[in-house]
C-alpha cells in the first residue's frame, strides 16, 4: 500500500521547480525563436506579396507604354503620309505645269516652223504647178 508522508510535498515542489526551471531555460527561448521566425516569414511574405504587386502595375504600366507609343507611331505615321501626299501633289503641279509651258513653247515653235514652211511652199506652188502642166500637157522644158 502507498502511503502519504512528507516526501511527496517535496516531489511537488521539485515538480513545480523544474517546470520553472524548463521553461525558463528551455521552452521560453524556443518560443521566442518560434515567433520571431514566424515574424520573419510574415514580414517576406508580405514583401513577397508588395513585390508581386509592384511586378503586375509594373507590367501594366508597361503594356500601357507599349499601346501609347504604338498609337502615337501610327499617329504620325499618318501625319507623314499625308504630308509625303501634300509634297507628292505640290511636285506633280510644278512639273505639270513646266510641262504645259514646255508644251505651248513647242506648239508655238511648231506653229511658227509651220508658217515657214507654209510661205515657202506656197512661194514654190506656182513652180510646181507650171512644172506639172507642162508634163501634163508633154512640154519639156
């Protein structure tokens, strides 16, 4: 049979000590390291998250950037071709326009040549005619 005597006050009270003793010594350390690394990794998760956020506006940004100078390229793309069509024309007009004063200088020249020729014929008609009469009509002359 066990009996109770005074030893057992004594094993609870070294029972209690050494509960205090590991806790101190031991289990609050532990602890400590425990929530501080729990800490640790709630802080890098949340830097990890910052970061992920910051990576996805970044990216946004960017598509963003892309799609405004594109728009901007097409944009003046556009503006030059329509200045390219505006000097295109003006050019076309200056060489249409020397072409017809080239054209009225040569059709005058023509004219001109054309009245030489004509005076000169017609001054040598009357050679030729008599010069066909007179074959027609079998004079040599």
């Amino acid at each position: 049979m066990v009996s109770v005597d005074g030893s057992i006050v004594v094993q609870i009270v070294n029972f209690l000590l050494l509960i205090w003793v590991l806790n101190m010594v031991l289990y609050k350390p532990i602890r400590k390291i425990l929530l501080d690394r729990k800490d640790k990794v709630t802080g890098l998760q949340s830097d990890i998250d910052g970061s992920a956020d910051q990576v996805m506006a970044k990216e946004t940004a960017y598509a963003d950037g892309i799609r405004q100078a594109r728009a901007s390229g097409q944009k003046e793309k556009e503006t030059l071709m329509q200045a390219a069509e505006e000097e295109e024309k003006a050019i076309i007009g200056k060489i249409n326009a020397s072409v017809q004063v080239e054209l009225e200088a040569v059709k005058e020249k023509i004219a001109q040549e054309m009245g030489t020729v004509k005076t000169a014929l017609e001054s040598e008609i009357d050679a030729f005619a008599d010069a066909i009469g007179q074959k027609i009509l079998g004079r040599v002359a």
